[in-house]
C-alpha cells in the first residue's frame, strides 16, 4: 500500500497528460476545415503578428468587428464574410483561438481594441460558440461599458446566444442576433426568448429563411444541423446587408 500511495501522484501526473494528448488529438481530428476558396482568401488577409486575420476596409467608416470562430472551426471558413463586411466599410479582426476553441480565448478582443485605436466603435462578435463567448468578454467589461469607458458599442450573435448571467442585458449597447430557420444543431432548440434573454434589451432578431447553422462559414455541414433550403448566396448577402448596417449604425 505505501509503494502505491508513493506512485499514486505518478499515476495522477500520467493519467492527466494521457487525457490531454486525448483532448487535443480530438480537436484536430473533429475541426471543420475551410473550403479551399475561403482558405485561400484567409491567406491572403493581411496577418498581425499574433496570427490574427485582418481585413481593412477600402473605405472605413470608423466601426470595427472582432470575430469570434465557432467552436472547432478554422477561422480562414469565415473570410468571405469578413471580406464582405470589411466591403461595406468595417475593419473585420478574427483572432484565431486556442484548440480552436473559443472557451479558452475569450480575452482576445483585448490586444485587437488595443492594437486599433482609431477604430472609433467596436462590435465583439462570434458564432456558435464564439458568439456566447463573445458575450461572455462583453459582460466581463460591463462596468467600463456601463460608465462610457470603452470603445464597445454593440454584440453579433450568429446562430447562438448570451447567458443571461453575462449581465450583457442591462448594458447600453446595440445588439443583432442572427440565425437561420433551419438551424437544427441546438438540442433543444434555441428559442426565441432564449436568444433575447440575455442579449442587449433592442436587439434585433432576424431569422434567415432557409438558413441553417453553417450558413455563416464556408467548412460544409455539421452532425445534427438542417439542411439549407436557399441558395448559399442568398443567405450570405441577408447576413451581410442586415450585418453592415448594424455595424454602420453603432453610436
């Protein structure tokens, strides 16, 4: 018994780092990879040091939007869509996250505000699961926000929603939370209280028809989730026109 016991935090130590190497030999195996299209779109975005892609307006209208990737997807599968906003005038940043996985990031919109400071109106954004954290970052800032202190003026919310807990619901910021009708993923289904529960009080909530939860990125379809009954295309251009006017109107 005293051989074990003096083995046993040994045996601990192994376990854990087994469980580990486990962990992250399942994230690379289960992420969504980008289309080659949207791959090579992220490669040619401009790269901050920190790996960030970066998508700067041709024309800026002072709003900027820090991006955060759903959960175990490549952050190159939303380029289009940054580029398509970046278009319309936003500077679009999306941070890549640890193990891909937003959880682990939440503080990444930091270094990007910090890095930008002539951006004059900041919306932290995501989808899936980089949009509940990207609620969580807002709620962890709600005192500077609630006092004026900070260059946050509004949350995205594709295909996801805020924990009421966040304390996000009292702050005076705009809001948009977008999902597609066939989004099937959520089991239970998110509803529609849910989605507004816990977001900014007049957030606008825009249900794309025919959309389901990939919609946003380019990476294909995902276990559980509707099937897209419109053309790609046309959900993207409802996304980006009801995106970058949200974007356009942060105050």
């Amino acid at each position: 018994m005293k051989r074990f016991l003096k083995r046993l935090p040994i045996l601990i130590v192994i376990v854990l780092a087994v469980l580990c190497i486990g962990f992250v030999s399942w994230t690379r195996l289960a992420r969504y990879r980008a289309f080659p299209d949207a791959a090579a779109l992220g490669a040619r975005a401009a790269r901050a040091p920190q790996g960030w892609l970066v998508f700067n307006p041709g024309t800026p209208n002072g709003s900027g939007l820090v991006f955060y990737p759903g959960g175990l997807v490549d952050a190159a599968a939303y380029a289009p869509l940054a580029q398509a906003l970046a278009d319309r005038g936003t500077l679009v940043v999306i941070p890549p996250m640890p193990l891909e996985l937003a959880v682990f990031g939440v503080g990444s919109a930091d270094a990007v505000i910090a890095a930008y400071p002539g951006v004059e109106r900041w919306a932290i954004g995501g989808h899936s699961l980089g949009g509940s954290m990207a609620g969580a970052y807002v709620g962890n800032h709600a005192a500077d926000i609630a006092a004026g202190r900070s260059r946050i003026k509004g949350v995205l919310l594709y295909g996801s929603y805020i924990q009421e807990s966040a304390g996000v619901n009292a702050l005076p910021i705009a809001g948009l939370s977008v999902y597609g009708s066939n989004d099937t993923l959520a089991k239970p289904p998110i509803t529609r209280e849910q989605r507004l529960a816990g977001a900014p009080k007049g957030t606008r909530l825009v249900e794309v028809p025919g959309g389901n939860h990939a919609m946003f990125g380019d990476y294909g379809p995902q276990a559980g989730d509707g099937t897209a009954t419109a053309p790609l295309a046309t959900l993207r251009q409802q996304i980006v026109d009801e995106t970058a006017a949200f974007l356009a109107s942060m105050r």
